[in-house]
C-alpha cells in the first residue's frame, strides 16, 4: 500500500503546471510564427521538461503494478528516454549526411559548429558530466547543508554524527557501481578510436543488459513515492494505471513532437549570438531532460535520505553510460545505410576523454561506498572549472582542445591517487557487485547516516 498524499493540492496544482508548461511548445510546433530561435529553444525546451517529469512520475508509480525486475528495466529505460530524443536527432541526421556525401566532414570551417557530426556525441557527454559534476555534488552539499542546519536548531538526532563524515551508500548499490567499473574500463578505449562502431554498441548493451538481470534479482521493495507520483499511487487500481498510461502516451507525444524542433532551435540561437552551439547541445538540452531526476534527488537530499538519491543518480549514470551511449551507433548505423560507426573528431575524441576520466574519478570516489563533503566540493569545483574553460576557449580550438586533454588527466590523476588508497575496498565492492547474491547484502545493510 502507498502512503496517503500529504500535499493532494499542491500535487495536484504541480501536475496542472507541467501540463501547462508543454502546450506553448505544441502550439508554436503546429503553428507558422516568426519567432526569435532562442525563445523558441525555450518553448520547445519546457516542452521536454514537463514530459521528463510526466515520465519521471509514471515510471516511479508503474512500480507498484509490474514484477521488480521488469520495473527495474523499464525504469533504466524510461531515465534516458529524453536524452535518447535531442541524441537521436542529431545521430540520425549525421547518419543521412554520411550516407549522402560518404562523409562526416563539414562544407567549411564555417559550418564545422552546426555539423550534425559534430554534434552527435554532444548530448549525451554532457547529460554524464553533469549527472556527476553537479547531480551528485549537489546531493551531498545539500544534505549537509541541512544537518547543519538542523543541528543548530538542536533537531537532529546525535546519531547522526558531526558534519565531517561520509554519506554512505548501502552495500547493494555495490552492483551499480560494480558495472560502472566494467562501462568506464570500456569507455576509455573509445578516444582511441576513429568511429564509434558496432562492436562498442554491441559492448555497452552487454553490460547495460548484464545489469538489469543482476539487478532483477534484487528483493521487491514498496517503492518510497513522493510529490505528484504519491498522488497517482494513492488512486484506486484502475485509475492509477490509466493515469500512468495517459502520462506516458503524453510524454512520448511531447518529446516526438519538440525533441527535433528544440535541438534545431538551439543550434540556430548558437549561430545567431555567437555561442557555441556544440555547448548549448552539451550543457544546455541535457539539464532539461535531467531537471525532474535532479529535483527528485535533491528532494531526497533534503529530507537526509541520501542513500536513494546517490543510488538512483549512480544508477541513472550507468544507464546513460551503457545503454544510451550503446545505441548511437545503432541509429547511426540505420540512418547511414550501412555498418560503418559514427566518425569521431578530435572535440568528440576529447569529449569521451573527459567523460571517461570523470567517470574512472566518480568511481574512485565510491570505491568506499561514501561521499565526503570535501569529495563533493572537489567534483563540483572540477566541474565548474571544467564548464568556465570550455566557456573561456569556445573560439579557440587549439586552447579548448588543450584544456579538454589537461581536465581529464587531472581527473585521471586523482582517481590514480584515491582507487590506490583503497584498492582492497574496490576488491571487494567488485566481489559484491559481480557475484554477492542480494539476500547478503541486503541482511548487512544499515541505513544512509551522516557520521
């Protein structure tokens, strides 16, 4: 059984805005207005935001009506699904392009900014390097931000401990972490390559498909619903269902309909103010389809349960670093009428560079199963170090493409330093991961404390 809704009217009132919050995009989609590119970029964008969240609430609530394991894999579907849309458009786009000129190259160096090619890997890099730098940062501040808080006010309880200690991660996210292991390893072959080919598709999948049959054997659990998803779990059988069907019919129409208006509106605004649309793509169209997993965590982080927001952003990075990154060359494969992999340039060669050395250092940082509140303040300030640069050198190729390579092999570099500090711990994270069965995880595990 859920829990009787605590807020029905606010619930309510959030759901009546996100609906609200798409009708501008759908009008604007069927409609002939000359409208400046950057404000249609933001009509289309709220468009994708209210369908992540009406996706976000339905996939939480299908829980209560389907077995665990194909929960747990529709779930891992369903978190990338808005990232696939923007991805997709600009894979199918530079696949039709290859398959028309037997080329990736643009026209100019004029052209090289809104080259499909280009931008094909943009997206989905972005959507990695923020669930990191900023979703995961952002949890562990925002937690102890609140026990400070808290404890000033004498309201917490003394068993949570000083504000110096680790968030900790129940042993069975070792699973989670344990394929990210296995996902990273792979990912840091891929700026090595010329094309991103079959064989990584067939690679990813494996691991993403490897995944979800280990996390199908995981103990059925009530699933802990808050916000609007509490109000739909709250409706009798019938309603709730066709309430999670409508939900998700209008999501998928949202997202057909906006996703390749939103990520041509981008580029266009790119070119008329003279920002780089690669980093409108890459920063830009992800933190809309991220938003609703980033306020459900941060919503978690406020109320101190840390151990489900780090679980599901840890989680939603293997999704997007298995599945999502997998299946590109699939698209790019059928859209280009052929089996050569998508091409890469020395900015998407860079770009999995980054990806992949921020990855290795995330799971350096969780080979404890804990995040410090200085660990956290360290992903966060690399980030943003990272994200000023990129800023700073949009009209400078040589120095962009010099910071990219440095910012990895500091990341590099401190993930050297922390995964030797705790090899044995990775040892047996890895055991856990790959082999523990559940029932003994789960019987050792103790709640998320701040100590």
């Amino acid at each position: 059984m859920t829990e009787r809704s605590e807020h029905p009217i606010r619930q309510r009132n959030t759901m009546v805005v996100v609906a609200l919050a798409a009708l501008p995009g759908l009008v604007v989609r069927f409609g002939d207005y000359d409208l400046p590119h950057w404000f249609e970029a933001m009509l289309f964008g709220l468009a994708v935001v209210s369908a992540a969240f009406m996706l976000a609430w339905a996939a939480e609530v299908i829980q209560l009506d389907i077995s665990a394991g194909l929960a747990l894999a529709l779930l891992a579907l369903i978190a990338v699904l808005p990232e696939y849309a923007v991805d997709f458009v600009f894979t199918r786009k530079a696949g039709n392009q290859f398959q028309d000129t037997g080329t990736c190259e643009a026209i100019s160096k004029a052209a090289q900014e809104s080259n499909p090619c280009h931008l094909a890997l943009a997206n989905m890099t972005g959507a990695n390097q923020l669930l990191i730098g900023l979703g995961w940062s952002s949890v562990v501040l925002l937690a102890a931000w609140r026990v400070s808080r808290l404890r000033k006010r004498d309201q917490l309880d003394p068993l949570h401990g000083g504000l110096g200690g680790d968030f900790e991660l129940e042993r069975s996210h070792s699973v989670e972490i344990a394929f990210l292991v296995l996902a990273c390893a792979w990912g840091l072959t891929l700026p090595l390559r010329r094309t991103l080919g079959l064989l990584d598709a067939v690679i990813f999948v494996s691991i993403f498909v490897g995944y979800v049959i280990r996390i199908a054997r995981a103990p059925a659990e009530e699933p802990h619903l808050v916000g609007p998803a509490q109000l739909i779990g709250g409706l009798p059988k019938a309603k709730r269902r066709l309430a999670v069907v409508v939900l998700f019919v209008a999501a998928a129409v949202i997202i057909v309909l906006c996703a390749e208006p939103f990520a041509e509106a981008l580029v266009a605004t790119g070119e008329e103010v003279g920002i780089s649309d690669f980093l409108l793509v890459k920063w830009l169209a992800p933190l809309a389809s991220e938003a609703p997993e980033l306020l459900v965590a941060l919503m978690f982080a406020w109320r101190l349960n840390t151990n489900s927001a780090l679980g599901a952003l840890v989680s939603s990075k293997v999704n997007q670093w298995t599945l999502l990154v997998g299946t590109l060359p699939l698209v790019f494969a059928i859209s280009s009428g052929g089996t050569h992999g998508l091409p890469l340039d020395t900015t998407q060669k860079l770009e999995l560079w980054v990806t992949g050395a921020q990855g290795v250092f995330a799971i350096a940082v969780l080979a404890s199963r804990s995040i410090s509140i200085r660990e956290a303040q360290m992903m966060l300030g690399l980030f943003l170090v990272q994200f000023a640069l990129q800023g700073a050198f949009q009209n400078n190729e040589d120095a962009d493409h010099r910071s990219r390579l440095i910012v990895g092999f500091v990341y590099m570099g401190l993930a050297a330093f922390m995964l030797f500090k705790e090899r044995r711990g990775l040892r047996h994270l890895m055991r856990d991961g790959l082999r523990t069965p559940y029932a003994e995880m789960t019987r050792e595990d103790t709640s998320i404390t701040v100590s």
